[in-house]
C-alpha cells in the first residue's frame, strides 16, 4: 500500500547534505565568463580576488567538480534551522478542488525570513577563514543585508550594509535587526565613499538605487585593508550554496516515491530557483529524467520574458563585470513593485543558458493577481508568504487549476523564500484596493536595452 504522505516531511539532521552541487558541471554547454568591462576579456582568479575572498573565488569559477563538501562549521550553522521542511500543501488543494498534488519547500524559518541565509553563512565563513576582518555588501528590500548580519555575528566579522536611501527610511525594522545583529547600515547614498558623493553632487535629493549601492559596498572592501565584497544573488558561487534547497527537497521527496512533474519558482536573480532545481535539472541534463521546470518573474520586470541574451552590466553604476544573461539593461528601471527582491534587471548565466537551451520555462505575472494568490494561501496554509515568494505560489495555483479541469494528478512542487513580516505595507496596499499593475512598454525596454554595452561579443 502506499504510505501516506504528511502534512511534512522532515528530514533529520544528520541528513542535511554533505556536499552542494555544482549544476554547471553537468551541462555540456556551459554558462559564458563574467568579462572584464574594460579588457572584454574574461576575469582571472587575480582580478576576482580584489573583490571577493580566495575560496569564493575558485567557487566562480570551478565549472567541473560537480561535488563540493560543505564544511562543519557551515553543516553546523544549517543546523540550527536546516533541514527545513517539504510540506504537502493539502489545505490549498482542497481549496481549489485539483486532482493535483502540491508540495512547497519551505525557506522563511530562520529571522532573516528568507533563503539568503543559506549563502551569507558560507560567504562569512570563507571570509573569516582567509582572516578578513570584514565584509561589505548592498541590500535592497533588506532581505541580504539581515541575512548577512546574522552570518557575520555568527563568525564574528564585522559587517559593512549599504541600503538603498528609501527602503532605509521606509523599512526601519529591517534596518534595526541589522543592527542588532552588529551590522554598520548606511542609506546609499552616503557621503562615505567618493561614488557616494559624487551621485549626491550629480542627483541631490535622490533616494538611491541597487546599483549605486553596490558601487559604495565595492569601493570600500576594495579601498579597506581585510574586507571584501559579497553578493546575495547572481553569482554561481551562490547558487551552488543553494543547492542545498534543492537537495534537501530531492531526498524527501524521494522518501515517498514522489517524483515532481512541474517544479516552480521565483526569480529575481535565480539564486533559489537555481537551487532548488538544482539536482533534478542535473538528471534532466543527464538524460536520466524529465521535469517541466518554470521560473516566474513580475511582469514589471520581465528579464526572461522579453530580455535579450547578451553580456551586460550588473550594475548600473557600471563598475562590475559584464555577465551573459538575460537582461532587459543595466539602464532599465523597473516600476515601483513590491517584490524588491525580483527587480534585478538581468538573470544570472548559469539559469540564462539553460533557458537558451530551453530546459526552462518561464512566464511573467502581475502584482495584484501575486498578492491574490498569496492572501489565499496565507489563509489556507497558514504562513503570511513574501511577496517574491507568492510569485511562485500564483503559478502553482494557476498549474493545479489547469489540473482541475483537465482532471490529471500532477505533482507539483514549488519554493516558498521566505515569509513577509516585513512587507505589511504591500499587503496594506492590497488590502485598502490600491496597487497597481506596472507593466513596462515596448518603449521602455528599448530605453533600457540603449544602455547596454556597445560592443558585439
Ligand atoms: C531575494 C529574494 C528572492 C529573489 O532572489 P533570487 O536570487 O532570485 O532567489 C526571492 N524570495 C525572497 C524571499 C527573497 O528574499
């Protein structure tokens, strides 16, 4: 008889993986280089270095070893709120009336409310390993920047947050965690770096962007004796972190002999995605299975959907390398959404290739029919999801709808990042019937694909 499958399914402990995995070293066509912007050449271990510490660099750019040991000391950290759960989402099922079987990997339990976490333990511990004093990084809705604080209290590093002026003002309680946790949070810009004041001599008044808060974070690990830089998102060596989402679902889901047809999930800069697929995507590339993979990205910031795949900027300062990605322009300015952590202009290359390839799917979705989705969750589930999060979940619900009327019992498994404590003010928006729907015009994304280097590579 077949075994019953719980509300959760838990792993123990001693289950959480002992190695990451590499999904670049099973693809046979690779993701391309990071460039240099000023040579267009691709960038050395030497010239990463000044940025990001030694380990963390030879991750970027280790495209072969598909396995890599996760050390104690981070095995430890995930302990204290790792394995986290797969849950069987039975009360939204029975809501909708689906013949299909939903599953949500579950990554909000830990304070700083989302995923990130899984990364910011191992960027502070190789940071701390090397003998850096510190680290320095840039957050956006705050999400990285609480992620990192808790890591660095943990190592005992000292940790430097440039956060975007306006989320400073408007999010003090995610700026008062950081400080809790012993962070230096300064709204970007600031008068503290030469790029800081120089934006404020050129935009006086300005709330800041994403991209002028990584260049402040990069001149002052790159400017400060024992500090680097790190990055919540993008990077491979950060979805190789992550896989450990991915891993950890696999074994549990293997448990009960459940083998997803659709696997979902959001994409900002693809690190959770990324992860979680992470190991079925291996055997998909190995040719020993199938799945139907989809990311879901806002409709206000359409990077798969209607980018271009080229090398660009990643930021629009212009400073950091050039990726080969998906990109709408380092120059595009998404409309205000309240998914912060999907306004990313680009997508990392490893999650672009394989959707050049067509290994993935993807479909853009809009906000008030995301926050729809995550009040009918919240209600029947029980956990208040994030707004990035619920871009996922709407997809989930609208594949298990399909079901419903074609009558087939998928199996649908999508990840839940992270819980949204800290975006009430959306859902006070959502609630009092005032959010909009952005979506940008053709105009727009030419305007944003002008400011794209002009160089044919
Ligand atoms: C940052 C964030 C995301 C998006 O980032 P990815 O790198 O695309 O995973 C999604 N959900 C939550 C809760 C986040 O904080």
């Amino acid at each position: 008889m077949e075994q019953k499958i719980p509300y959760k399914i838990y792993l123990s402990e001693d289950e959480i993986p002992t190695a990451w995995y590499n999904l670049r070293a099973d693809m046979k066509k690779k993701p391309a280089p990071l460039l240099n912007p000023a040579t267009l050449k691709p960038l050395t271990a030497e010239e990463l270095s000044a940025v990001f510490c030694s380990e963390l660099v030879a991750q970027e750019l280790d495209e072969d070893t598909a396995f890599v040991a996760i050390p104690e000391e981070i095995r430890n950290f995930y302990k204290m709120y790792r394995p986290s759960p797969v849950v069987r989402a039975y009360c939204l099922e029975k809501k909708l009336g689906t013949p299909a079987e939903i599953y949500y990997k579950f990554e909000g339990n830990n304070t700083s409310g989302s995923h990130k976490l899984n990364s910011a333990i191992a960027q502070a511990y190789y940071a701390k390993k090397q003998g850096l004093i510190g680290v320095t990084t840039e957050t956006g809705a705050g999400q990285w920047g609480t992620a990192l604080s808790m890591a660095s209290a943990y190592f005992g590093l000292d940790c430097k947050v440039f956060m975007v002026k306006c989320s400073y003002e408007q999010k003090p309680f995610r700026r008062e965690v950081m400080r809790t946790y012993g962070a230096t949070v300064t709204p970007s810009p600031s008068n503290t770096t030469e790029i800081g004041r120089k934006i404020l001599a050129d935009f006086p008044g300005t709330t800041g962007s994403l991209g002028c808060a990584i260049s402040e974070a990069v001149e002052v690990a790159t400017h400060t004796e024992g500090y680097r830089y790190v990055l919540g998102s993008v990077l491979n060596q950060v979805l190789l972190h992550q896989s450990v989402i991915g891993l950890e679902a696999k074994k549990a889901l293997d448990k009960y002999g459940v083998k997803p047809d659709i696997i979902i999930g959001c994409a900002g800069g693809g690190s959770n995605l990324g992860g979680l697929i992470a190991p079925f995507m291996g055997e998909k590339l190995r040719g020993e299975a199938d799945y139907r993979i989809i990311a879901v990205e806002p409709a206000s910031c359409p990077s798969f959907t209607r980018g271009k795949y080229a090398f660009d900027f990643c930021d629009t300062g212009k400073i950091c390398p050039l990726a080969k990605m998906y990109t709408l322009g380092s120059g595009f300015i998404p409309s205000a959404s309240h998914a912060g952590g999907l306004r990313f202009h680009g997508m990392c290359p490893t999650l672009s290739e394989l959707y050049d390839q067509k290994m993935m799917e993807a479909v853009a979705v809009e906000q008030s029919s995301v926050f729809e989705a995550a009040e009918m969750f919240a209600r029947v589930e029980g956990i208040l999801p994030a707004p990035e999060s619920s871009h996922a979940i709407r997809v989930a619900i609208d594949e298990a709808l399909k079901c419903k009327e074609t009558g087939e019992k998928k199996k649908i498994l999508f990840g839940l990042t992270g819980t949204g404590y800290f975006d009430l003010v959306a859902y006070e928006k959502y609630n009092n019937g005032e959010m909009g729907d952005y979506i940008p015009t053709d105009e727009d994304i030419q305007k944003g694909w002008a400011t794209m280097p002009k160089v044919d590579l």
